[in-house]
C-alpha cells in the first residue's frame, strides 16, 4: 500500500534516525534485571540481532546505572535508558546511551520541592551534552496527577494528550528538539485515539507506538495489530514496540511480530478495517493464522484484488477476512465484506448479510455488489 506518511521532523538515535520518511524502527525492551549484566547483555544482543533498532533498558539506581555502563561496552545495539522513577540517574548514564526516555507522570517521585519544568531541563541538557535523543513518554497508568484534576475521571485520553503537548511546548521553547513523544494504553481504541488527535496537534513530532501491557501471545499481538493497523495507515508513527509477555529465551519474538505487523499494514493485509487512501480502492485482507478454515481464503483473497482493479480509482473498502473468530465482525465497517468460512464465503455490504456462497461463485457475487455500489455514487 502506498501510505502517505506524516511529515514529522528527522530525530538522531544513535547511528540511525526516525520521523521524516524513515523506515519505521521497530524496538524493545529488556526484561533481564539490569543488574544481572549477562543476561541483560545477552538479551540486548538477541533483540538487536533479530532487528530491534532500539533497546531500552531500565534503570532506577546506581548500581543499575553501573551495570549499564558495563553492558554497553558489550553491546553494539542503538541503546535507550528508562528512567523509571529517579531522573537523576540520567546523569550516570547518558554518556552510555544514545536514548533518554522519561516519563512525565514519574517526575513528582523525587525532589518534590524541584517544578517539572527544572527536572526536564536537567534531562534536556544532558541529552544534548551525551549527543542523545529523548523519548517523552506518557502511560495512562502514570498520568501526571496535575493533568488528572482537570478532566472527567472517564475521560483517560485528554490528560494523557494535555501532558504530551505540554512537554512538547516546553522542550521547544528551551531549544531542544530532538524528541520523540509515544502515548500508551492497555487499551488500542485508546491508544488510537490519543495518537490520532496528538498527530493532529503536533504533526512534526515523530511518535513511538505501543500498546501497554499488551499480555500474550496472540491476543497481544492482535490488540497491537489493531492499533497499528488504525494509526499507521494514517501516516502515523515513525517507531513501534509490541509489548508482549513472554519469557526471556524468546523476548526477540516480539521484534518479529513489529516487523510482521509492518509488513502486512503495507501489503494490505489487516484485521480491522482500513482506509488506507481516502480516493482509490482498498482492498485488505488479514493475515492468515490458526483461526483460517480453509486455505482458499489466502487465494481468494488475491482473486479479489485483481478482480476489482478496474474499480482502482473509487473509494470502496473491500476487506477479506479468514478468520472465523474476528472476521464476522470486522467486515461490518468495510463497503463490502467477506469473511470465509470453511465451506462458504459470507458476503456483506455495510454489515448487511447478502448471503453465503461457494468460493468458486463468490467472486461473481461480488462484482455484482461492487458494480452496484460505484453506479450508485455516480448517479
């Protein structure tokens, strides 16, 4: 698919960069303790070799910041520290890392009597003393309380998205712009929203995505895919982590899964519904997993695309699903549905059932649809 990104500014990490038309970096998170230095190495490098392009690594104390110092002399992966609570800390290893991240809901634990104002800038300033970049990170689980007053307690995107932009503002204004910002939730729908109407906002600022707490395998995986799906046909979102449990020996498959969920927004094949391009045709298909009954989905769903490309130049959503869990509901949204069970194919338009038919008329039944539907918007 041909995704128009957003035209967020180029931010430096490392030997590499996001935002401004680079390739979506996929990154991920140690969950070694930082203080056992051969597990944490070893993790850091298994997640580097298999294409993590940035590893972050937690950091709350001192002998957490000298176990770093010792990691990264092992390590040649693009490395990020979080902060957890203790910002100060930033002053050990900063000279180790290319990444800062902070948290603004985490800057009230230490030295309450310090604005929120001071303790970005001390980070500010040692991030362009140590040539790093920074990471503005808001979670709905540690909301800056302040943001939290002003707002409906139901009501869990707005103080995320008052506290983003707020720091965005301030970073600005003291000259250092070399960050970038990921609001997070356990929830995609939540995390779509937040990001969507921050990309509306700040349109120059490149966006870490990232569903919190994601759980499991496939579930997490799924919940992920559907945010990404949503924000990244937008155009938005320049870097990603899918944030899966999973013991330590097989942490790297989580870069696998961001690297696949990339790949198949761009080929077109997604779980949700998606309007990759608001004036052609999208045809989406999900990927195929587990859940398929019957292979001829996979190339039913190929038989669609190159049937319907006379139809290139409307904007129609056709979606194709396999899946006999996800695929009844998710062909509701699209003009015209088909989710394929294993002896039939079931047809939609707009969440009407028109029927069910073999798979080897299914295709004629749709370009009757499909006909319909683009005669009608032209009479």
């Amino acid at each position: 698919m041909n995704i128009t990104r957003n035209p967020t500014r180029e931010v430096a990490i490392g030997h590499g960069a996001v935002g401004n038309n680079h390739p979506i970096v996929v990154q991920s998170m140690c969950a070694t303790h930082t203080q056992d230095i051969d597990a944490t190495v070893a993790q850091t490098n298994a997640l580097h070799e298999r294409g993590a392009g940035v590893v972050r690594i937690a950091v709350d104390n001192k002998k957490d910041a000298a176990a770093l110092i010792e990691i990264r002399k092992q390590t040649n992966a693009t490395l990020s520290v979080d902060l957890q609570e203790n910002y100060r800390m930033a002053a050990l290893v900063a000279p180790h890392v290319d990444k800062i991240r902070y948290n603004p809901g985490h800057l009230f634990h230490h030295e309450k009597q310090k604005s929120w104002k001071d303790k970005v800038k001390y980070l500010a300033d040692l991030a362009s003393e140590h040539d790093c970049a920074m990471r503005v990170g808001v979670n709905c689980g540690s909301v800056d309380p302040e943001k939290l007053k002003n707002y409906d307690p139901r009501d869990s995107v707005s103080p995320m998205l008052d506290s983003a932009l707020e720091h965005c503002e301030y970073l600005d204004s003291i000259g250092f712009t070399r960050y970038v910002v990921s609001l997070k939730d356990s929830d995609p729908q939540k995390v779509i929203s937040a990001n969507i109407r921050f990309a509306e906002r700040r349109p120059d600022v490149p966006l870490h995505l990232g569903v919190t707490e994601a759980g499991m395998p496939p579930m997490g995986i799924i919940k992920t895919r559907i945010a990404f799906e949503q924000l990244i046909s937008r155009g938005i979102g320049d870097t990603v982590r899918v944030s899966l449990t999973l013991p330590n020996k097989i942490k790297a498959d989580e870069v696998d899964a961001g690297h696949e969920i990339i790949n198949d927004i761009h080929a077109g094949r997604v779980r949700s519904v998606v309007a990759f391009d608001p004036n052609k045709l999208n045809i989406i298909s999900c990927p195929s997993c587990s859940r398929v009954e019957n292979e001829a989905f996979i190339e039913l769903a190929q038989d669609v695309k190159e049937m319907t490309e006379y139809a290139e130049d409307h904007n129609i959503t056709i979606a194709v699903m396999g899946c006999r869990v996800n695929g009844p509901g998710e062909t509701d949204d699209a003009d015209l549905g088909l989710w394929c069970g294993p002896k039939v194919v079931n047809l939609k338009r707009k969440g009407e059932k028109l029927g069910a038919f073999a798979y080897d008329t299914i295709l004629d039944k749709l370009k009757i649809e499909l006909d319909a539907l683009i005669e009608g918007r032209q009479s």
